[in-house]
C-alpha cells in the first residue's frame, strides 16, 4: 500500500528492489488493494513480477473502494457486476490470469454479504480467483460468508497496540477455521522505532493517512511515544529492533496469523525479517505486556468517520 498511496512520497525503483529482494528470502504472500493509487499498485507488483516465477508467489487482492481523480474515497460497490468488472481490471493491471486471493476491503452496507461471496464463489468456479478472503468485518458477517463458501482468511489490523479483534473476532475465525492476516502490525509505523513528532509534522504536509489518524495528533501520540520507549526497553535487553519485537510478538500468537509487514525499502524489510529470529521467552511477553498493556494505545485505529465503516467495529 505504502508503496503507492497514503504513506507520503515513495520512490517506484526501490519498491520494486524491495519486492524482489521479499520474494528472494522467501516471502510469497504479497497483498494489494486495486485502488492503491487507482491501479498503480498492482500495475507495479505487475512489473516486479514480469521477472519473476507468479506462480511462486499467492497474490491477495482487495477491491470495492471507489475514487476520484482528486485522491478522493466515494464509498464501495461490492455489488456482483462490479466484482466482475473489478476483477477484469485487476487480472489485466497485474498481467495474470488468476488472484490467488481476492476480497471486499469493506463490508457494502448495501449489499448483502452472501451476493458478494457468491459473485467470487462464480470467479473461483471459473478460475480467475483462487480463494476468498475477507477484510475487517466481524463474526456475524464472517459466519454469514462462510456459509456460502469457504473463507481462506480475514485481513484485519492486529498489533500489540491493536487487540480488538482477540474477544470474538479471532475465536470466531478459529472456530470456522479461517486464518487471519494481521495489517499494522507497526501501527502504520507508530510503534516501529523509527516515528517521532517531526515525522508527525512531516506527514501534514503530504498526502498521508497518518496526518488524520487519531493516534498520531498531538497528546495521543506524546502519549503513543512513550509506550514506544517502554518496548525499546524490552528490545534493547534482547538486542532487537522495536519493530521486530513487535512483529515477533504478532507471529507468536499462533501459526494460523500471517503478518503482513509494510515494508517500502530494502533496509526496513531487512529490519522486519530480522524478527524471525527473536523468540520471546514467557518473561519477554511478560515484560512486554507491562510494557504496552492490551488497550494502552491512545486514540482510536481511524478517524470517526472511517471508523464508521468498519464492520468489525460494530
Ligand atoms: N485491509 C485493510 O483495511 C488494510 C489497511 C491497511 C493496510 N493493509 C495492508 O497491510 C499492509 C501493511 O500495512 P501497513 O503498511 O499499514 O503496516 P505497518 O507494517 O504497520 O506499517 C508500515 C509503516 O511502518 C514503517 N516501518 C518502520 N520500520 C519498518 C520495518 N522494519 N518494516 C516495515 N515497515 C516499517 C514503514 O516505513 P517508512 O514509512 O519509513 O517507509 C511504513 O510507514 C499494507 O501494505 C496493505 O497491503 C490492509
């Protein structure tokens, strides 16, 4: 996402360096969204893939957000015959014949999720999608898909400062076995070691989530800092970085969790492979609780507004 959209400025060479260099150690699940950058994103996984063996590789799609020519968000159309049409422009933007995952970003509240699942149900049927995930919605709609077709996984934010889904979302995925790919598991870089105040300021003035997210203004983020300096506390003792700490502790929370990490450089990747090598003993997880206890994060995940979108919020 970074790559192409609502992180700021990124620069094209090295996002495409840093795809080549996850594939070369390993990472084969890329995500995208079709309208990170209205098309650019897949258009520049395309061309990182040219080069490379696709079927190495599991591609998960998101589709529904409609945009304008002004970066603008006009709502989500999951209706069947825009799955289709969606789907066409994806297949076409990324030079495959296949998603390997493809799923609504959002719940439509227009459309009933059963209409959208079967729409995908017919593509897998067809052979343009391999499975059908979801994204941030909560059990009732979870249960709802799944009776109409398998679900492979629920993408949805996860991370030491984000533990909602813990209550019912997760045991609910667990129950129906469905995975789940945990987004922000940096908090969109809050808790990576490398935020600060200036990089707050810096974000006002591009085109950047963080400059509307709640977390990231004024006390909240004083307050967000501080529970950053409690971890590299904890890191610093096990001679990690706070971002592998914080994704060592995603991918300790069992197997059935894939993180996705929101690397953009080479340098970062290298940083988040790092955490997997560091293994949390008891006393680590310990000590890192203590440090950010669940609900300690100040500030909600999105603005009231996108908040209000969020099917797994209600
Ligand atoms: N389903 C959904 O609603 C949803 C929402 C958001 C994202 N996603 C998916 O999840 C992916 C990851 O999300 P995200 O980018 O918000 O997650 P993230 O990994 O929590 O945050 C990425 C941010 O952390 C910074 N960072 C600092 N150190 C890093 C390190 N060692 N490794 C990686 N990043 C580091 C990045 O760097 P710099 O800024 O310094 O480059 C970037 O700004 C996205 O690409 C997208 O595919 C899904």
């Amino acid at each position: 996402m970074g790559m192409s959209d609502l992180y700021g400025p990124s620069d094209e060479a090295e996002s495409i360096a840093t795809i080549h260099a996850a594939l070369d150690a390993g990472i084969n699940l890329i995500d995208t969204g079709d309208f990170y950058g209205m098309g650019h994103n897949e258009m520049l996984i395309g061309r990182a893939l040219a080069e490379r063996n696709r079927d190495e590789v599991l591609i998960s799609v998101k589709f529904g957000p409609l945009r304008d020519a002004d970066n603008g968000f006009n709502g989500i159309d999951t209706r069947p015959v825009a799955v289709k049409n969606f789907l066409a422009y994806t297949l076409r933007r990324l030079g495959t014949d296949h998603v390997d995952v493809y799923r609504p970003a959002r719940l439509d509240p227009n459309v009933p999720i059963e209409e959208t699942v079967g729409a995908i149900a017919e593509m897998v049927e067809a052979g343009h999608v391999r499975r059908i995930g979801l994204s941030e919605v909560g059990a009732d709609t979870l249960r709802r898909a799944h009776a109409v077709h398998p679900i492979s996984d629920l993408q949805i934010e996860y991370s030491l400062v984000s533990r909602g889904i813990e209550d019912e979302i997760l045991p609910t995925c667990r129950e129906l076995g469905i995975a789940v790919t945990a987004y922000g598991v940096l908090s969109r870089g809050l808790i990576s070691g490398h935020w600060s105040r200036e990089r707050s300021e810096r974000a006002r003035s591009g085109r950047d989530f963080r400059s509307m997210s709640p977390r990231f203004q004024g006390e909240n983020l004083d307050h967000n800092l501080e529970l950053v300096d409690r971890l590299r506390s904890v890191a610093d003792a096990k001679g990690a970085s706070v971002a592998q700490v914080a994704i060592a502790w995603v991918l300790g929370r069992g197997a059935d969790i894939v993180p996705l990490i929101g690397a953009r450089r080479r340098d970062r990747l290298d940083e988040a492979l790092g955490a997997l090598d560091v293994e949390l003993t008891d006393a680590d997880l310990a000590a890192i609780e203590d440090a950010v206890p669940p609900g300690s994060a100040a500030g909600d995940r999105y603005n009231e507004h996108q908040m209000a979108l969020l099917d797994s919020e209600r």
